[in-house]
C-alpha cells in the first residue's frame, strides 16, 4: 500500500514540491526494505525473549557502521544521491535481519 500511495502520503505531509520527486524515491525505497525491518524486529524480539539483549545491539552497531560506509559509497563514490542512501539503508537493515536469523 506504501508504494502505491507514496505520493499521496508526502503530499498529505505537505512535502515541499522541490524535493517531492526525490522523497518519492526515497519512501519507495524504504518501503521496499520494509520487510527486512520486520524481519529484524521479529528475531531481535526473540533474543532478547530469551533473555539477551546485548546481541540485537551489538548487530545494529554492525549495521550502523555498515550503512554509514555504504551511505559515502553509494553517494560519493557511485553518484547515486537519495537513492544511494536508501540502498544503503536497505542493505544495513538486511544485515541485521541475516545476523539475527544465523544467530538464531
């Protein structure tokens, strides 16, 4: 539903019309990886269920570092602008969601 409605959303938030083209990308994006952030949040609710909460921190640590190398990659290096970011957002919430699953 968030990616058919993603125009109407920024635009019910009265998102500037310079920058709506870009926020659309971006919000399709992170839409997209919802998903993965569910799926993090399901198996970081299971470790600290069992009684660890430690862990779940420790890979968003990882993943914190990983979007913010990701982030100077794909924005600097490749060109990609607010997308760049988003992929790169995607990415980390992936690796927490693998971390999660191999550790459960």
């Amino acid at each position: 539903m968030g990616l058919i409605f993603s125009k109407r959303i920024l635009l019910f938030l009265n998102t500037p019309p310079e920058i709506l083209p870009e926020a659309v990308i971006y919000l399709n994006i992170m839409f997209f990886g919802m998903i993965l952030l569910f799926g993090y949040n399901a198996t970081s609710t299971i470790v600290r269920g069992l009684g660890d909460s430690k862990t779940p921190l420790y890979f968003l640590i990882i993943a914190s570092v990983v979007n913010i190398i990701l982030d100077l990659l794909f924005i600097l290096v490749f060109k990609w602008g607010i997308a760049g970011a988003a992929w790169a957002t995607i990415i980390a919430e992936d690796c927490t969601f693998d971390f999660g699953l191999n550790y459960l």
